[in-house]
C-alpha cells in the first residue's frame, strides 16, 4: 500500500514537471473517447434489441391484396380493416394484435383544461407480446368495443396525481372512459412495433384503447393511413371497415419454424383465393419480416448516424494517435530518469508497476474528462435532435464500456511510449 | 571480487562498428581503490557500465564473486546492481524535484526494505556525507559538491560492496573535489571497493591502483600482475 502511494507520487511528481502535454494528452484522449461514447450510446441504443427472446417470434405480415394492379411491388406496410379479419381468422399464431396510433386530450372533468396524449388503439395480445408491464388492474377481457382504457404510470401520475386509479373515469376527448390498467413504467427502445416511418424513434403512447372502439369513435390514425378505392379516410366506423382503407400494423407470434412456415402458406393461400375469387389483380407478393428485421425492412436504418459513428471512431483513432505521440515525447524526455532508476537496481517489473500506476491516473483523469465530455455532447445532440433523447441514456454496463475503453485508450498510449523508453538503451543517458 | 577476462564490446550503428573494449583482462580485489584513467572516447565509462551491468558484452566473460553475470536474467542483474553496486556520475543524477532524502531513498525503496530500515540508513549516509541538516532540500539547492555528496550518500546508502564512480569530480572546482576525493577515501577505507574514472593525475596517485584504458585497450595496470596473483 505504502509502495502504492510512492509510485502515485512518482507519477504525481513527473506529471507535474510537465504539466501542459499531460494535460494536452489527456484532454485530447478524453475529447475522442467523449465524442464516440456519445455516438456509440446513441448508436447502440438504436440497434439494441428490445426483446431479445421475443424478436425472432414477433413477425408482421404485409399482404399483397389491394385492388390495384402492381406487378414488382411491395405490399403495403399497414392492412385494411377487411385484410386483418382474414389475417385474423388464422389459429397458427400463439398471439397476435393489430394496431395504429391517434392523438387525444384527456381530462379528469369537464372543469380541467385537457391534456394532449398519444393513443395506441390496439387489442388485448398487444400486452403480451410486446411484454407491457402492469402494475395496477388488468386488460381488456376480450377484443370488443368497450369503454374501457389503460394509462401508461407517468400519464396517470400527470392527470390524476397517482397510480392506483383503477375504476375512475376520465374523458378522452370528452367520452367518458373507465380506467381497468396502469402500466408500469415501460419503454420499449426501440418501439420497434412502430417501425414503420421512423416511428421507433419516439416514446411509447400515454393511452390504450380497444381497436374496435377506436373505429367506433373514429380516432383517426396520426400517423399514415391509404386508401386504394373510394372509401372515405374520415369515415372509419363504416369505410374504415368495409373498405380498403390501409392503416392497421398487424403482429403475429410464431414460436416455431413450422409455425412460421405454416403462416406463410396461409398468407399465401389467401391471397390465391381472393385471386380465384377475382377481389384483386396483384401478383402474390406477400411479406412476413422479423420483429428484429423490422428496421431495415422499412429502409428505417439511418445512413447518416452510421457515418457519423464512423467519423467519430476515426476521430477516436486519431485522438488516440496524437496522444500517444505526445505521450512518447513525454516519456523520451524522462528516459534518463528510467535509466538512473535502473541504475539503482529497479527491475524491470518494478519500473513497469511504476507505468501501470501512471496508467492508471491517466485513465482516471481521461475517464473523468470523458465523462463530462459525453454528457456534454449528449446534450447537445439531444438539443439538436430532441427526438433522439430516448437514446441517450447511459446505464451501468454503458459506463463501464466507457471505463474499459478508457482503460484500453490509456494502455495504448502509455503503454507503448513506456515500453520504448523502458528497454531502451539503458547506459546513454547516464554516461555523460 | 571483479574478474574480466578477454572481455569485448562492439558499438553497432549502421554505419560504423566501435570495438569500446578489446581483450580486456582485470582483476579488482575486495578493498581495493582503483583510478581508470584514460584520453576521451578511450573506452573508460563503457568499462564501468559493463562492470555495473548496465551494458552487456559482447565476448569474453566477467565474474562477480566467482559467478558469471552472463545471461542473468533483468531480475537477477537488477538485484546485484541493488545490493552489491553502488553508482556515482559526473552530472549527479540526482532527480531534480525529489528532497535530498527522497533521492538517497530510492535504491532503498527498490530493495523492498521497510520504511524503519530505509530511514536509518538514509540518516546514517547523510550523517557520514556531512549533510543531515540539509535532507528537506531540493537538489538545486544545494552547491555542486553537496550534491554529489549527496549522490554518493545515494550510493553508499545501500551498503555495496562496490563503488563505480565516473568522474565523479568531473564537475567541481577543486576544494569541492578534495572533499568528494577525501570522502570516498574514507568509504574506501570502511572497507567499499572504488573504481573511479579520472582525468586528474593527482587523484590517480592518490588511489591506491592505476588502471590506464588506450583505445579500448588495457594499459599499465600498475599494482595488478596477473601472474603474480596466480601464483601466489
Ligand atoms: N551507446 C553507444 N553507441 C555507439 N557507440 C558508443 C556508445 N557508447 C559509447 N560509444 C563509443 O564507444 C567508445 C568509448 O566510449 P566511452 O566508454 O564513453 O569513452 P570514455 O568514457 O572513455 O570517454 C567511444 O568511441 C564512443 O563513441
Ligand atoms: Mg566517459
């Protein structure tokens, strides 16, 4: 221990004979490792896989029954109302929920200024299949209309105040609604189930709503909705159903290879028969994509912040190369105090211990640096792209790849000047 | 206690090669005061580094106490340097921003000896270098011949066995030199062996032996007789 602190004076000692390209040396190694640690959150973030048992179950089928003519096309990514009912029918899945997104105000009285929310308008399997936590109350016994909605923790806490709200009633857009759940704090990052349109990028909804009272009360979808007849957009209750009105996300669970082979036959069978039946012209073109797959089935990958990744690896490289340079420089320059040391009778392990601990302040002093850099560059990303904050944030594991990395920066640069000026000619200097 | 025999060394560059040392054979016994002496470039401080091993050599063989220190690993090497030699430059060496007690301390630090042990024989060197008072004082501000007092405590602090002294008095006026000299005579006489490296011939006459190194060449070894000590 006693030893321990004479090497940290040592280190302490030859820092301070130099200060400024110690100082330079670290404050370059903390500026790369800062700006690719923000990168890298931000980049692992959106690649991270949200379900990582599930997303090779989760599958969402495009099918190819619209009545256009399209030969070398793609389905359309969001099905009609009468396209899910035949999707619908199928038992091969263990799960399954269609879905889309609306906008809302909800109060708790008439007196309350309302409050603007987001609206999934889905079916009860949404729960399960995307491993919704509840914390309070249940969901929807079935997938029939009812008045009956579930309210993400921080929604009840805004509008209510608490979280133990089941059984009250609120007004989402002035219908009166009961509350039968409370989600537990949940964000799924990314929302993968809202691929489409970039859409992962943004939270999770604040409420939940049956599908089929969101077609009763006409929620009209926020997002993107089609329609490939003359069905009338603003018509859900009646065209929204009974037309080819496009804008449900529909997720199936297939647990199984066979299962998943057997879903596919089915789509593809039913699209024969509409075929057969003269309901539409396409050729068969059907698609069934991997909740994991998702993403770069939509084009959704970003080229963008993948080159940005990339320019600040090599931003990091370069740091790394600029530091190690000046940290040769230092080392050259205190090469005859390692020779003087060796002269009495320091090994070579002893010397090296000596390096380790000069290692280790500067990757302490680095990490630091990084540190703040990070936090710095995290901010200012997320001022510039304010949707991105979700991916920002830094947990344990995060840290502690950053600790690593700096650890890892820190050896290249120390280490390989020390190692040069250590079994160097040890005689030159002290000759004189 | 020092045997070289036929002992070479080569300086490699890519240019030229620099034959330092040729056929060197020497016997230093236990007690003994050697001056190496000697023209500039002769070969006089790489002799000293190889019997510091500091440098390696290139033929021949060199024994320390009846054991070859060729091929010994950095370990080895490192311990002997620790415990059996002690160095003393002509530019001091000592490190600039480390007390005059810090500096005495660091062969001591190496050997792995307890913070007790250090202290008393740090005071000890400093008492017999003359320099107790001055242990909290930065080197710089100290004059020439304190500080290479205080190298030699440096070196002494460790109780070798063996003093290798390149010029020590290379770099001070002449009564700080009698003082270094008188010093290392009386070291000399607690029993050390001294090898120094000098340019002042009245030094050499003081030093009980005269080692003349020419063109990497040994020269009138004046008390040594190889023959003599074989035979005796
Ligand atoms: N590290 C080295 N590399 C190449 N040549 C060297 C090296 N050290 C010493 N020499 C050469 O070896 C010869 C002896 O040098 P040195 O022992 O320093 O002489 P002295 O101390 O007697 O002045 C000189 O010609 C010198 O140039
Ligand atoms: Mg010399």
């Amino acid at each position: 221990m006693e030893q321990l602190f004479y090497y940290l004076k040592v280190s302490w000692f030859s820092i301070k004979r130099a200060p400024l390209p110690y100082m330079l040396t670290v404050l370059i190694l903390s500026l790369g490792l800062g700006v690719f640690f923000s990168n890298a959150t931000f980049y692992y973030r959106m690649n991270s896989d949200p379900l990582p048992d599930k997303s090779d179950k989760l599958f969402f089928p495009m099918l190819m029954l619209v009545p256009y003519q399209c030969s070398d096309c793609k389905p359309p990514p969001v099905l009609s109302y009468s396209n899910v009912a035949k999707l619908d029918v199928s038992t091969i899945p263990s799960a399954k929920a269609a879905m889309y997104s609306a906008d809302g105000y909800l109060r708790q009285h008439a007196a309350q200024p309302p409050t603007p929310v987001t609206v999934r308008i889905t079916q009860r399997d949404f729960f399960s299949m995307f491993d919704v936590p509840l914390l309070h109350g249940t969901i929807w016994a079935d997938n029939q209309a009812r008045d009956e909605l579930l309210l993400s923790k921080a929604t009840a806490e805004k509008i209510l105040g608490r979280t133990d709200v089941v059984g009250q009633q609120l007004l989402l857009d002035d219908r009166l609604f009961t509350i039968i759940g409370v989600l537990d704090d949940w964000q799924m990052l990314p929302k993968l189930y809202d691929a489409y349109n970039r859409q992962y990028l943004n939270p999770v909804e604040d409420v939940y709503l049956p599908l089929e009272s969101g077609y009763d009360y006409n929620y009209l979808s926020s997002t993107n909705s089609s329609t490939f007849d003359d069905a009338d957009f603003r018509k859900l209750a009646t065209d929204g159903r009974n037309k080819a009105l496009h804008q449900l996300q529909y997720w199936v669970q297939l647990d199984t290879p066979a299962q998943q082979q057997a879903y596919r036959q089915f789509m593809a069978n039913l699209v024969t028969d509409e075929k057969a039946a003269g309901r539409h012209p396409s050729a068969e073109a059907n698609q069934l994509v991997m909740l994991r797959d998702i993403v770069r089935y939509f084009g959704g990958e970003s080229a963008d912040i993948k080159a940005f990744a990339i320019v600040t690896l090599l931003f990091l490289l370069v740091s790394v190369f600029n530091a190690s340079h000046l940290s040769l420089n230092r080392y050259l320059s205190n090469q005859y105090e390692f020779s003087l040391r060796r002269a009495l009778g320091a090994n070579r392990s002893q010397l090296q211990m000596q390096l380790l601990v000069d290692m280790g302040l500067m990757s302490t002093f680095t990490l630091a640096g990084a540190a703040v850099i990070a936090y710095g560059c995290t901010k200012l990303m997320n001022s510039l792209w304010p949707a991105n904050h979700l991916f920002a944030g830094w947990d344990v594991q995060l840290m502690l790849a950053l600790a690593v990395l700096t650890l890892f920066c820190s050896y290249l640069v120390t280490l390989y000047p020390s190692l040069r000026a250590s079994f160097g000619s040890l005689n030159k200097q002290l000759k004189e | 206690m020092i045997t070289l025999t036929n002992l070479g060394k080569v300086f490699r560059t890519e240019l030229i090669e620099t034959h330092a040392l040729r056929e060197v054979n020497l016997q230093v016994n236990e007690g003994e005061f050697a001056a190496l002496t000697g023209p500039s470039g002769s070969g006089k401080s790489t002799l000293l580094n190889i019997l510091g091993t500091l440098e390696s050599f290139d033929s021949g063989d060199y024994q320390l106490d009846g054991k070859s220190v060729k091929g010994l690993p950095d370990a080895a090497l490192s311990k002997l340097r620790n415990e059996k030699i002690g160095f003393i430059f002509q530019s001091f060496n000592l490190i600039k921003d480390f007390s005059i007690y810090d500096n005495i301390e660091l062969p001591l630090r190496y050997r792995g000896l307890k913070a007790a042990e250090r202290k008393q024989r740090i005071e000890q060197a400093l008492e017999l270098v003359g320099l107790h008072a001055r242990r909290d004082y930065l080197p710089g501000q100290l004059s020439g011949g304190q500080q290479q007092r205080v190298a030699i405590a440096r070196a002494i602090a460790g109780q070798p066995r063996i003093l290798l002294a390149d010029e020590p008095t290379g770099n001070l006026d002449s009564l700080m030199a009698r003082q270094v000299m008188e010093l290392l005579e009386q070291i000399n006489r607690q029993g050390c062996t001294i090898l120094m490296v000098t340019h002042d011939p009245d030094q050499a006459r003081r030093a009980g032996r005269n080692i003349q190194i020419i063109d990497g060449q040994l020269h009138d070894s004046t008390m040594y007789d190889p023959l003599a000590q074989h035979t005796a």
